[in-house]
C-alpha cells in the first residue's frame, strides 16, 4: 500500500517505518526535518491544508502523532486538543474527502485509566474512562475514529499499547532506560508489524485491538482478539529482563 505515516520522524514513528517499510510505499509527515530515504512532508496536523496534501495519493494511514507528553504540554488543553484532537480530525476529515477507506489509529490503553489504575482486566467493550488530560485526547481520537466509520465507512484498527519502549535497549522515547519491566511493555516495532496486519485484515470494522508485548500481558489485557482478528504475536516479550519488584 501507499502509507502515510504521522509523527513518523519521533521515537515511536521510527519503530513503525523500520517495520513498515519494507512491505508498503511510505510518506511520512512530522513538524520536525530529519534525513530519511522516504518521501518527508514537514507540517503541522492541525493545518487542514497541509493534511489534503500530505495524504494525496495514499491508500491508507497511520496516524502515531502526538503532542510531547510534559506537564508543561498537557497542563492546558491547548497544545493537546490541537495536536492529538484536531490533528486527528483532519487527517480523517482529508482521507474522507480523498477516498481513503483505511486508518490505522495509534490509541492508547490510557482511554481506560480508570480501569487501568483499578487493576481491572482491560476488554474492549468496556466505557472511555480517561483520569487525565492525555488520555481524554486519545478517547476523543477513537471517538472521531468511530464517527468517520460510521458516517463515510472508513474501516479503523485503533491500536492501544501501553509503555512504549525498544527491546534491545530498554530505552523509552524520552531517553529513559529501564532497569526492568512489566506486563505494560511493548516494543515500538511490534507496533508497526500490528499496524501491518491490521492494514492487511480485509473485513476490518472500527475496531480496537491491545498491543502489549510483555509475556504476563494476558492477564492484564483480553488479548484474545487481538490475537485472533489480527494474527498478531509480539517479536519481543521482554522474558530476557527482571520483572519490576
């Protein structure tokens, strides 16, 4: 497929185009030049203009952009709803307009905090929940999900990891190192192969999947549709690491 990809120049869109790539032709968009071998479109995702141009062409998106999530950032709704609520908005709102029938969605298991925190077992039928400003953006993204489905038949995969991190460093996006790890770890390339078989999946509805690699995932998380629907098993399971005391 022609991909684009958003927040494709960060910590997490790097993990995705290094397992995407070579299985579809990829754009990538971001507010931030870097060198890469792809075709780059540097803009801002609440500009409507620059999200027509960047999805021109495309059979399909990856939306992974993000506000930088600092207290000083998600402190206001400002930079949050323009970046995560507005962005998303457009880029469904452009793929619409330029017959897209196909997004994948980067969520977050955040649109359950509540739950989360409570220590219950996640499933996807269960209400948005959001405790926090970053989390209600990504509620708010899955809800324009839904609606682009249901008003323009755009089929949706929303992905929901949790802790975001590489495998074979322990490093996560903000240059933290992890002494160890727990059922909430998910490599950011295990990310980009779910993405793929999700772009794959031919009679794709707006559906959410769970995306967390740690082995004792299960038991925090029904993985089982995941597993099923998408054919999908994580590449790194952190089992080389301690678990958190």
């Amino acid at each position: 497929m022609k991909l684009l990809i958003t927040g494709a120049t960060g910590f997490l869109g790097a993990g995705l185009v290094t397992a995407l790539e070579s299985k579809h032709e990829l754009r990538l968009m971001d507010v931030v030049k870097r060198d890469t071998r792809h075709e780059l479109v540097v803009g801002d995702v609440s500009d409507l203009q620059v999200c027509r141009r960047a999805v021109d062409g495309r059979d399909a998106l990856v939306i992974a952009h993000m506000a930088p999530n600092r207290p000083e950032v998600y402190g206001t709704p400002t930079i949050p709803f323009d970046v995560n609520v507005k962005g998303t908005a457009n880029l469904f709102a452009a793929a619409a307009e330029k017959g897209i029938r196909r997004v994948v969605l980067i969520s977050s298991v955040g649109v359950l905090d509540r739950q989360h925190h409570a220590g219950e077992l996640l499933r996807s039928d269960m209400p948005a929940q959001p405790t926090s400003m970053y989390s209600l953006t990504k509620t708010c993204q899955e809800v324009i999900a839904e609606y682009y489905h249901r008003t323009q038949g755009i089929a949706v995969a929303m992905l929901r990891p949790a802790y975001i991190t590489d495998a074979d460093t322990l490093v996560d996006k903000y240059g933290t190192k992890r002494p160890s790890v727990n059922w909430q770890f998910i490599d950011r390339r295990d990310i980009g192969d779910a993405a793929d078989c999700a772009l794959r999946l031919p009679d794709l509805g707006c559906e959410a999947f769970w995306v967390l690699g740690h082995r004792d995932c299960v038991n925090h998380a029904d993985m089982t549709t995941t597993y099923r629907r998408l054919g999908w098993k994580p590449a790194h399971d952190f089992s080389q690491y301690p678990d958190d005391a």
